[in-house]
C-alpha cells in the first residue's frame, strides 16, 4: 500500500514563527498536494505539484508557500504564522489518471 | 472553477438502514467522481469512484450514481454498520489529477 507520511500528527507554534509541515510518499508518485481542512469548509487546495521543482498555487495559497526538491517529499512553509493558519493539513499523493488520491494522517496545527 | 455542493452536512441512521448522500457539480467538463471516508484521526480514504461513461457502480454495501446531465452524483450506503459513522467527502476532477471537494457529510449509524 501507498503510504504518505506526515512528520508531526499535533503542533503548536507561536504567532509569527515560521513553520515547516513535512509529507513524504513512498511510491514514487508524481503528483503532490497540501490541503487544509477546516469544519464546514471541507478540503481546499493550498498548493500542489507534478513534479520534483515544479509547484502550483491552489485555490487559498496566501500566507504559505511549498517545496519539493525530491520526488518523495513535499514541504508546506507557513513563512510567519498567524492564528487563522490553525487548522488541520492534509498532505495527498497520487498518479493522476483518474485513480484517486492517497492522503496522510494529517497535522493539526494550533497558532497561539 | 468547479464547485462542488454535498448534502446533507450531518446524517444519522439506525444501523441497518441505508444512507444517501448526495453532490452536485458545476463544470461539466469534470470526468472522475470519487469519495472519500475520513475516520476520526486519520486522513481520508478513497473508498469509491465513478468516470463519466459510467452510470453507477457497486462494491459490497457502497453504490455510486451519476447523472451527467443533471451534473449530480449520489453515494449509498445500504445495511448500515457502526463502523461505517465516519465524515464523507465527494469530489469532482476535470483533469484526473486535481479534485475539487465537497464540504463533507458527518454520518452516525445508531445502534
């Protein structure tokens, strides 16, 4: 089974900190994707890429930006946090194709 | 963009029973049609998905419907279980690469 991994299930960071969220896959997939999930919002796109360098803006990408620099890992950079940045994120992996996405576990970040 | 309306937002049933719930989509150029389970502390889960040239599909329980012209998309769920309560996520691609999702539906099966 694919398997996306997400470096920290909980954290809490201080206003104004700069944060890293870490995703790495481990099935050689292409396509990367960071979303953030809040209740009655659902899912949205923060940034996403198809390939190592490569990134794309999503629908909500103020206040964040991404780097891939190997296939495996995608990182989500909050550059100075604020408290409307708490929320859980959503790392996701996939071939495209029409064959879905595999999500991780999550990180439900706190901004104090 | 595509905009994605699921409804209804939460939904209980008896075990036993069967649950719908119940999407619609605006682009009618979107072609691939999954959902999603997400259990409480995980991340969700692709547990079906439709294409465009297909009118239904089943596996076990779950049942997907789609109607193009009408640009909606049904999940069932039928003899419901426990295991089932969960929050469920619709999604619609044009591209086969990135989705567009549903606002989710909390359901809870009763024992």
């Amino acid at each position: 089974d694919v398997k996306v991994t997400q470096s920290s299930r909980y954290l809490v960071k201080r206003t104004g900190e700069k944060v890293f969220l870490e995703c790495v896959q481990d099935m050689d997939h292409e396509n990367m994707f960071w979303y953030r999930q809040d209740p009655g919002l659902g899912l949205r796109l923060i940034y996403f890429s198809y390939d190592v360098k490569m990134k794309e803006k999503g629908d909500i990408p103020e206040g964040y930006s991404v780097s891939r620099e190997k296939k495996e890992r995608f990182s989500l950079i909050l550059e100075s946090a604020s408290t409307n940045q708490t929320s859980m994120y959503l790392c996701a992996s996939g071939i495209g194709s029409r064959n879905g996405y595999t999500f991780g576990s999550g990180t439900r970040l706190t901004v104090v | 963009g595509e905009n994605v309306e699921q409804h209804p937002s939460t939904l209980s049933v008896q075990e036993g029973d069967s649950a719908v719930i119940k999407c619609t989509y605006s682009d009618s150029a979107s072609n691939y049609f999954p959902w999603y389970k997400q259990e409480l502390g995980k991340g969700p889960q692709l547990i079906i998905d439709i294409r465009s040239n297909v009118g239904e599909k089943k596996d076990q329980r779950i049942a997907v419907t789609l109607n193009k012209t009408a640009k909606h998309f049904s999940l069932h769920i039928t003899e419901t279980q426990p295991e089932d309560s969960a929050v469920y996520f619709c999604a619609a691609s044009i591209t086969g690469n990135q989705f567009y999702f549903g606002t989710g539906t909390s359901l809870t099966v009763i024992p």
